[in-house]
C-alpha cells in the first residue's frame, strides 16, 4: 500500500472497515458519525500511505486514530453547542428580555473578548460562519478566499477560543453553569 497500490489498500479497507465503524459505534452511539470517523480514518490512512510502512501495528493505529478523530469531533460539537446556547442567550438579551441576569452579559463580555483577539480574517470568517449561518463556500466567495482558507480560519479560530475559554475557566464555568 505504501507504494500507491489501491489493490493492498482495498484489501485493507476490507479487511478492517467493520471493525473500525463498530468500534467507532460502540464510542459515538451514532451510525452516521461513526460512518463519517470510518471513513475519515480510511482517507487519512491513503493520504499518507508513504508512511504506512512505520506502522507496527495496522489495527491498533486504526482503532487510535478513530478514537482520537472521535474525541476531536465531540470536542468541536461541544464547543458548537456551548456556542449555539450563546448565540441563543444573546438573542435574548438584544431582545430587551429581562429574565437574562447580569451573570450571562459578563459571559457574553468573555466569549466577544476572545472573538475580538482573532486576527481579523479569522474573525470575519467565524463570524460569518457562527453568527450569520454562512456555508463555506459562502463565506469564500463573500471574503475572496478559498474555501480551504476559511475552513483554515475557522478551525484556527475555534482552537484559540477553546484556549482562551479554558485559560479563563473559573469564570466560564461558573458563570456556563447557570445558563447551561
């Protein structure tokens, strides 16, 4: 396989497929999310094929690489969630609802603080894609980028607000606690 052979790699996509997606079951409880980790580590294993052959152990690497894609994407949707309810909330607040407590503007103040440190591509582009609704594509042609630069953008961006809201934990949690 490490050669470009897609024979050697069918083989292997054959041989380890069902073990993959059902290990990836038993962790997402999501046939469609384990389908998708399945597949994404099949791709990943092809796309760097020239060092497949460091490889000891196919199957543990396998098993490791979906376990590791999984807990990233679990990751991510927790922190889409967290925003989702954000999002929410300040909908609420914008709207003059009172019921919203000074607790969750100070929360507010600390998610747009860590947004307003995003180099300005960035923050354009989670923006878009976070408060607008935008698809990739969109958020390419609207910023003259391409969509891999805004896919990039985003990514980059939602690991330093996971950063910046880990590093101001305390208050996050305490003040998340109450809203979420």
């Amino acid at each position: 396989m490490a050669a470009g052979s897609e024979d050697a790699f069918c083989r292997l996509f054959d041989h380890y497929w069902n073990r993959v997606y059902s290990s990836a079951l038993v962790l997402t409880k999501s046939s469609q999310m384990a389908q998708d980790v399945a597949q994404e580590v099949f791709l990943q294993l092809w796309q760097n094929r020239e060092k497949a052959t460091d490889i000891q152990k196919l199957d543990g690497f396998l098993f490791i690489s979906a376990r590791n894609l999984i807990f990233k994407k679990m990751s991510r949707l927790k922190l889409e969630e967290a925003y989702q309810h954000y999002l929410t909330y300040q909908a609420r607040v914008e709207s003059g609802d009172t019921s919203v407590s000074a607790e969750f503007k100070e929360l507010q103040t600390l998610v747009e603080l860590g947004i307003s440190q995003l180099p300005p591509q960035q923050q354009k582009a989670f923006r878009l894609s976070r408060e607008r609704g935008l698809s990739h594509e969109e958020i390419s042609h609207q910023m003259g980028v391409s969509r891999a630069a805004v896919k990039d953008y985003i990514v980059r961006s939602l690991a330093f607000l996971r950063k910046y809201l880990r590093e101001h934990a305390l208050l996050a949690t305490a003040l998340l606690s109450r809203f979420l």
